[in-house]
DNA sequence: ATATCTGTTATATTATATATATAACAGATA
DNA sequence: TATCTGTTATATATATAATATAACAGATAT
C-alpha cells in the first residue's frame, strides 16, 4: 500500500500514517489480516523515525484497527473492524461538529453540507480502482 | 453569548474559542455586526491570557467572520459571511475524510454517515432556544 | 487635558507536543 | 548464532501553546 507524506504538513506525521492506514482499511486495500510493514521498514522507506511510525501503530493498536504480535508483526485486525459504539459516535460527533458548524456559518443547507460528505464517502470508495 | 472552555482537552484554547464563535454565528446566537468581548474583557472573564483571545481573534479574522476595528473594538463581519468558495471547500473536505474515512472502515454507510451529520447540523442550529 | 479603553506589538518564560537519534531488551525465526 | 520482531528507555532539538509584562498609538469619556 502506498503511503504519502506531506512533511511541511501542520499535521503531525504520525497522525497521517494513522488517517492514510485507516483510508486503506475503508477503501478494502487492506482487507482484515493483511500484513502491514514493520516499524523499522517503513520508517525506512518514508524516511523518518521508528518512533514516529510506533505511535501511528500504537493508536491505530488503541482503537482496534490493528494487532501487534511481539514477533510475528502488525495486522489489521483479523477479526474486524471495532463496533459503532456510544463511544465513537461521541468521538466523530465532536469531529464533525466545528466543521459543520463552519458550514453552517457561511449558508450552507443542511443538503448542501450532506452532498458534500456523501461525494466524500464515495471518492474514498471508489479511489481503488 | 456563554463561552465555556476545557481546560484539560487535547484541543488548544484558542481553537476551542473560534470554534464556539463561529458556532454562535452560525446559530444565530450572534448576528452581523454584533459586538465581541474586548481580548482584555474576555480573557478575564475566562480566566486566561489575552495573546490567547487575541489569537482566536486574529483566526476569525483572517477568515473573514469578524473584524476588528482599532478603537471601536471586535464585530462580527456586517457585510455578512465569507463565500463558500474553492478555497472552502478544498479546507473543509481536507478536515472531512479522515472522519468519514473511519466511519468507513468500521462499516458504517453512506447514508448513516450523511444522517450523523444531518443531526448535527439540526443541533447546532436548534441549540439556541 | 487627562485618564481610560481599544487592538497591536514585542520580549521572555514555561510547559507540552512532535520528531529524531541511539541504545538496549526479549521473544521468535532462519 | 545471527537476525528480525515490537517495546522501552534516554536524550536532544524544534515547534506550538499559554502565560506574564510592558509598551505603543488611536479613540473616547470625564
């Protein structure tokens, strides 16, 4: 899987690796117990720190994306995707909300807004092919 | 308008207080041409420095939600919102996909995730009253 | 006029977050 | 036995966040 970073970002490496992993996952380029690479190859083949790459891992691994064996490796978790709890929809609820409220401060319908996310949701789907 | 900020949270003051803002606008809470705290009044009152009330300030400035004037003080912007131009839109689908993109991965649909957002966008608006 | 209120700018300090650099540990594997 | 895992521990450098004082310059009220 292919993974780019923007380094003059203002968003923390780490937490790009985490949104790009978690896009695979959604996208099916990842399927549940594909193989990810170890720390210390892909820090090498981005170029940065062990470290940074340890932290992505060690969210994605908080959440239940993942799973770390201590010497077979990283996987996405074979046994699937953590559940659409109380706890994550209060998470993505308090994600959401300034951006919406930013819509909704310039005029945009409540349809407009639902567009855009939906052609979102869609173009992270169909971005495999 | 009631402010009321999280001291502890991971998110910094000064966006906790431009997110509020911009929801009061949106809201209707604050109207065009409504008048904002001085960054002195407004950081005693909520007991924090006035360079961090300045900076939220100078965020919605530069975005257009407010202006500020020398002498007279912080208005919301008179002549109305910022368009909903390119510029936007490209920033806040930026802030969209990695939500909607893990909303995706835990298998939620297009049209549950397009529902969240609808009753967000119902809440904020609804709030004040 | 003078005191007071604006936003603004400058400087310094503290604390935390981000990213890197090395090193070592312990279990598994070739 | 050498090599590959994730993990842990330190240390360092840089950037961001937040605070603390101080001063400036224009406007306003007394």
């Amino acid at each position: 899987m292919l993974l780019k970073l923007d380094l003059q970002s203002e968003i923390p490496i780490y937490t790009q690796l985490r949104n790009q992993i978690i896009e695979g996952i959604g996208r099916g380029d990842l399927k549940y117990g594909d193989a990810l690479p170890s720390v210390r190859n892909l820090a090498s083949d981005l170029g940065i720190n062990l470290h940074t790459v340890n932290k992505a891992y060690t969210l994605l691994k908080q959440d239940g994306y993942i799973q770390v064996h201590r010497q077979k490796g990283v996987v996405v978790n074979p046994e699937g995707m953590p559940p659409i709890d109380e706890d994550f929809l209060n998470k993505i609820k308090d994600e959401f909300r300034p951006i919406i409220a930013e819509c909704l401060c310039r005029g945009m319908s409540k349809e407009e807004v639902s567009l855009i996310v939906k052609q979102i949701y869609t173009m992270i789907k169909e971005k495999g092919r």
